[in-house]
C-alpha cells in the first residue's frame, strides 16, 4: 500500500524528450525558453526548471513576479523571463532577484526605470506587442517608440520582442499570418527609428510543432513540454509527463436501488462493489466527471459513479474481480497498455487538458522519475534526495537499461 493518498509521477525523461522534439522541429540554431508557469503546467515548476535547466534551454519563462522569485530563491540561475505584466508594488523585489521583465507600455518603462536607477541595478526587458490579441501588449504603432525609450535608458536593456499569436492550430490561419505580417512591419519600424532589433520571439507550442514563425531567433513551448500538444493532430512524437494515481480505501457492497453520493444523483442499477478512493475535486479531479469519468485499475476501466466531492469519489468495480484495499488507480495518464489521456479527461469534463493539469491541488505529491545518472542535475544526481526533501518532492533514479 502506498504512504500517499494521491501522488502524480512526473516523467523528467519524457520532457526531456518533448523538449528534443520541440527543438527539431523549430530547428537547430532557434534558443528556446521553456514556460514553467502556473507550477509548471502542475508538473512542479522547481523540480522542472531544475531539469530544463540541467537540459540547455536558454531561458525561463513565467507568468508573474511570485513564480520567478520563487525560482531564484531555489537556487536557479539561469535568464527567467516574467511574461506577464509587473505592478509597481512587485518591481524592487523583481529587480533584486535578477528577473528579466516583459514590457507593455511606456508608463511601465520609466517606472522601471526608476526603480532599476535606485537600486543601481540594470534590468533587462522584452517589448510585448499586441498584434491581435487584445489582452496585453503596446499598439503596434507605439512600439518604436517604446523601443527608443528603452534603447536610450541607462539602466535598462532592451534584450527581446515579442508577441502572441491567439489562434494557431495544426494548420496556420489568415488571422495568424496577420500577426505574423503586423509583427515584420513592428520590427522594421523599431530598425527605422534607429534601434538595434534585439532577439524576437512569439511561437508557443503550436506554433513552434507547425514552425509559424520559425524564422524569430526563439520559441517558447509551454504543455507542449510536458507532452500535451495544443491542437491533438499534433500530438505525434510527444510523450505526456504525469500520471495521477491514487489507491482504494474503502470497499462497500451494494444492493441495486442504494444511492451514492451527495444529493442521490446516482443509484445503483443492481448489486455491485463500490469503491472510495480519497481524492476530490480540491485535489484537481473535476467535479463535472460525477457519473462521466473513468479511472483505471487492475487493468481495466471503472466508471465513477455519484458526485465528486471535495476529498473522495466512488467509483463502480462490481465487474472487476479481486479489488482490494490499497490497490492502486490511474486517474489520468497510462497503466499497462491502457490509457487516459488529459484530452480524454477535459473532454468529459467539458474543459481544456490546460485547466485539468493546472489545477492539481496542494495535496498531490509530486513524485519525479529520471535515469540521468550524470550527477549534474539537482533532479537526477546524487544530490537530488536531499534537495527533494528539503523542498517536499521527491526523485526516483531509474536505471538505464
């Protein structure tokens, strides 16, 4: 019986493999900046950007000033990117930390600046430019102009552009060839205006699989990393990171006609063995899958029945021989030769394969598996126990074979 009531494995190999993918397809001489926002797609954003980092990515990518401190006091030391907009209360502590900053407008500059000035610290920025998002980023037609005011500041340097593409998929759109159009003409006005061009970059993980703007000198993949492709005619030669497991607690024989669950929204259709497992949608199990998930244990498929609630579900294994207490389920990823994929999951909850690994709860153990046998990295050498310990993770070398 495991020591855990619900634990996620986490493949380092298998990122580490999604990561080589990535950099074949957007080819050899592009840098690439690995997102390992909202915990690391909830893989764990410091065990994974340890090993990102141990893996040569350039650079970091988060979406707010808490990950990327959080990050440099665990000790990395790599470029880390805030692709998020700052406010003026997070600058000093932004600055302190080393942490490079996306820039919007022109107000966020000199406000940077001035904070760069008093601590005697030179910041390095990146100019978002909307080129069809709506959400973040200067107009394009100030984006020179913004340009000039970094390029002329003392204390800050202007080190990246970029953008965001809304809608790439397995095939480019008119709207995205737009952007990319927007984004040459952004970039030749910033020349014009008499502004070194500094590294560009806008291709997330579609667009870096389909090579839209493969000619920008960087590609910063997010799920695509962690074995999820955006758009699943991309899928091929990506292999997903995490398993979610938890065991069974508790058996119950029922007649036919006995409810389960809160509110009786399930009532057995004849005598069956339910089983509770001690997971719930406070540890990221949705709540939209009561009598719509599966899960998969002793090799085969049992259906949840009744509500999920916050700490349990129950699930139906009358048609499963020899369940027992302490046996494990697969929640989401792979046991055996059978499988259930995040896109399955969102799809049944009526969501996205985003949401379901970002919002695996605090209660989830991560658990990391890697066979770098090379000692270099703090999650697969013969420092990693203690550093996992200490930081409430744990590693587990496998051999290679």
């Amino acid at each position: 019986m495991q020591p855990r009531r619900v634990w996620a494995e986490i493949d380092l190999d298998a990122i580490s493999r999604n990561l080589q993918r990535l950099r074949f397809r957007a080819g050899a001489d592009r840098r690439v900046m690995a997102i390992v926002k909202a915990n690391a797609y909830g893989h764990g954003a410091v065990p994974v950007a340890w090993h990102l980092a141990t893996q040569g990515v350039d650079m970091l990518g988060v979406g707010d000033s808490q990950e990327a401190i959080e990050l440099r006091e665990a000790g990395i030391s790599i470029p880390i990117v805030i692709l998020g907009a700052i406010v003026p209360g997070e600058m000093a502590a932004v600055v302190d930390h080393n942490v490079e900053v996306t820039i919007h407008s022109a107000e966020r500059v000199r406000v940077l600046e001035r904070e760069a000035r008093r601590a005697s610290r030179p910041v390095r920025v990146h100019l978002k430019v909307d080129t069809g998002m709506g959400r973040l980023g200067c107009c394009p037609e100030r984006a020179a102009e913004i340009a000039t005011l970094i390029d002329q500041s003392e204390f800050l340097e202007f080190v990246g552009l970029c953008t965001h593409f809304s809608s790439v998929g397995a095939e480019p759109d008119d709207f995205t060839r737009h952007q990319v159009s927007l984004f040459e003409s952004v970039s030749r006005s910033i020349v014009d205006a008499g502004v070194a061009l500094p590294p560009r970059h806008a291709s997330a993980s579609a667009a870096a699989l389909t090579c839209v703007g493969s000619h920008l000198d960087m590609i910063r993949p997010g799920i695509a990393l962690y074995g999820i492709a955006p758009d699943p005619k991309l899928q091929e030669g990506l292999t997903p990171a995490l398993t979610l497991k938890t065991q069974v607690i508790f058996l119950k024989d029922l007649p036919a006609g006995a409810p389960v669950g809160y509110f009786r929204e399930h009532t057995t259709s004849r005598k069956t063995r339910v089983a509770t497992l001690p997971v719930g949608y406070n540890d990221g199990y949705p709540w939209r899958l009561r009598d719509r998930g599966e899960v998969l244990i002793r090799g085969a498929r049992a259906p949840v029945i009744g509500r999920v609630s916050m700490d349990y579900l129950t699930i139906d294994v009358g048609n499963i021989p020899g369940v027992s207490i302490g046996d494990e389920v697969t929640l989401l990823g792979c046991s055996g030769d059978r499988c259930i994929p995040a896109t399955e999951l969102a799809e049944r909850a009526g969501t996205i394969p985003y949401e379901i690994l970002t919002q695996l709860g605090k209660r989830v153990t991560r658990v990391y598996r890697s066979s770098d046998p090379t000692g270099t990295g703090k999650c697969g050498g013969p420092e990693s126990d203690r550093f996992a310990t200490d930081r409430g993770f744990a590693v587990i070398r496998r051999p290679n074979n």
